[in-house]
C-alpha cells in the first residue's frame, strides 16, 4: 500500500491462507500502524488478535505502507526537491524536528521541551527570506507547519518557569525536587508547612509521608478510624490517611498499637510505603530478608531512586520532605 503526504490514509485489508473445507476466521485480525499520513516513510502493518479455532496456528505476516512525499507540481526543476530544517541549538531547552528534510507541501512537526525550571518562551520558523511561517499548536510542545519551496530555520527561546515562586520561597527553579513539589502542589498533595514555604530539607515525619500517598491517591474516604492505634490523635490532619494506609495494608505501625506519627520516616520505610501502595512484584532478587528487601528492587527497577551511591540504598537514613515527594513523583511517573 502507498500514499502521499497529506493524504487520507488507505483502508487496511488482510488474506488469509492455508484454511481447508471452507473454514473461515473466528474473529478477524486487527490491522494497526504508526503513521498518520503527515511524515513521509516507510511504516509496517500490524496484525494481530486473529482467532481461527483449535484445529490453526497462526502465523502473522507485517505489510507495508509507503507514504512518499508531495510533489511540489508545476514542472519546475525543484519538483521533487527536498529541503533542509535546521534547528539552531538553545539554551535551558531541546528542540527537535521531524523530517529534517522536506519537501514542499510537507507537514513538519516540530517538538520543544524546556528544562526543568523552564518553560517555552516562544517558537518561530522562518524560511529562506526571513519570513515567519505559520504555525499550528499541537499541544504537549508539538507544533506543525507546512514545509515552503525551500529550507527553513525553527528557533525557540526559553524562560525560567516562576510558578513555583507563587506558592514557596524556598523552592528555586533548577533544583532536582522543582518539578516533583511542582507536581505535587498541582495535585493538592501538599501545601507546604506554612509562611509560603515547603521546606524541603525539613526531615519528613512517618505522618507526612503517608498523608503524601493518601492525598496522592485521592483522599478516598477510610471504612474505619485508625483504630488501635493509640498515638493518632483524631481529627488531626493525617487520621484519614493512616486509617486509609492501615486498611490497604500500607502500615502496620511501628507496633500493634502505635503509629509514631512524628518519628522521621527513614528511606526503607518510605520506598516500603510506596512500594505496596502502587509497586508491582521486582524481577530482580537480592536474596536480602530485610522488610524493605523487595521494595528497594522495586524502587530500583522503576527509577525512584538509585541508591545513595553506585552499592548501597543507606536504609536506615532519614528522608527530606523534597526526597520523599521526589519517590512519589517518579512512582507516579510510571502510573
């Protein structure tokens, strides 16, 4: 199958073969593929999910699907031609496009990503005159523009993202937990410790940190009270939260019938934490018996956290307020 730029994409089809006395398929294969008609290219198609019955095997073949570029018509000597995008390199941001060579009537999509602590100030494309093309917002920093008669030049600039200025003091654009408070503010995980601060080098109390996954989780309403556990007091803001932790098997408590809510959360406890709230079983074994043995693989495995150094985890090591919410954005990443 073939198409060009631009166009509508064709109607996949299928054969199937090797079928005897007049068997047919129970359920028809579905037939997917990447391309959206904008980029020219080669692309496969995918069968799958195809049902023929016990007596069958199936075997899927891939096809093909061309998409070649538009011609720019006319019958001038530049028909055909293909042009450059070039992408000048910028500062606190990447900039990427795709093509990097198109021809006229192409759609080219250009993709910008600021870095932490920044956000997209402006995108402009020009062509070979110094003209600035149209653009079209994608959304999610994806643009698109149609490729003119000749090479283009995409240019972004970024600017420090101060939003984190509207809600804490303390938290500069830059540092490795700006995006992790940034996110956690947004989804009304925390509100900070008060006078417009979140103090992230604050050590994070075993009330705090399970407050942090209950919010996180949506502050569903807990069956019962924390009962049993004579050191919650009631009504304080985290008695939902470890009634809520306690019921989903989160929290044990520190014994039957004490939570500790004030006692600094170590690193064990706190990937143990997150680890049966939103973890999966780990591929990896340590042969460890320790309680947190799994979920450190765990937190391992899924990126929260890469130890202390390159051979230890440091369990027994108190955990920061910006440490703590850091885990839970990258868990949350995974989700």
């Amino acid at each position: 199958m073939s198409m060009t730029v631009g166009g509508t994409l064709p109607k996949f089809t299928y054969t199937s073969t090797g079928l005897v006395n007049s068997d047919s398929l129970a359920t028809e294969p579905k037939l997917a593929c990447t391309a959206d008609g904008s980029v020219a290219g080669t692309y496969s198609i995918v069968p799958s999910g195809a049902d023929a019955g016990s007596n069958y095997e199936i075997t899927y073949v891939n096809g093909t699907l061309t998409i070649y570029s538009r011609s720019s018509g006319g019958g001038s000597s530049s028909s055909g031609s293909s042009y450059t995008v070039s992408v000048p390199s910028a500062k606190n941001g990447d900039v990427t496009v795709s093509p990097k060579n198109a021809s006229k009537g192409d759609r080219v999509t250009v993709t910008v990503k600021p870095d932490s602590g920044y956000e997209i100030g402006s995108v402009t494309v020009l062509d070979s005159k110094g003209n600035e093309l149209k653009l079209t917002d994608k959304g999610d920093g994806k643009y698109t523009f149609t490729m003119p008669g000749g090479k283009v030049e995409v240019k972004a600039t970024f600017m420090e993202d101060n939003s984190m200025l509207n809600f804490f003091y303390d938290v500069p654009n830059g540092a490795y937990f700006y995006e992790a408070v940034k996110w956690a503010v947004e989804n009304g995980i925390t509100t900070g410790v008060g006078n417009d601060l979140f103090a992230p080098e604050q050590p994070c109390t075993r009330a705090q940190i399970v407050t942090f996954l209950w919010r996180a989780a949506g502050s569903p309403e807990p069956k019962d009270a924390a009962s049993g556990m004579s050191d919650v007091v009631s009504g304080s803001y985290y008695e939902k939260a470890v009634a809520w932790a306690i019921e989903n098997g989160i929290t044990t408590g520190t014994t039957t019938s004490t939570f500790s809510p004030d006692a600094t959360c170590t690193r064990a406890q706190s990937v143990t934490f997150l680890y049966r709230a939103l973890g999966t079983a780990p591929t990896t074994v340590n042969g460890s018996d320790a309680f947190y043995a799994d979920a450190v693989a765990w937190a391992v495995e899924s990126g929260v956290t890469n130890g202390t150094t390159d051979s230890t985890f440091s369990p027994n090591n108190s955990c920061t307020r910006a440490q703590i919410v850091t885990f839970l954005y990258r868990a949350y990443q995974g989700k």
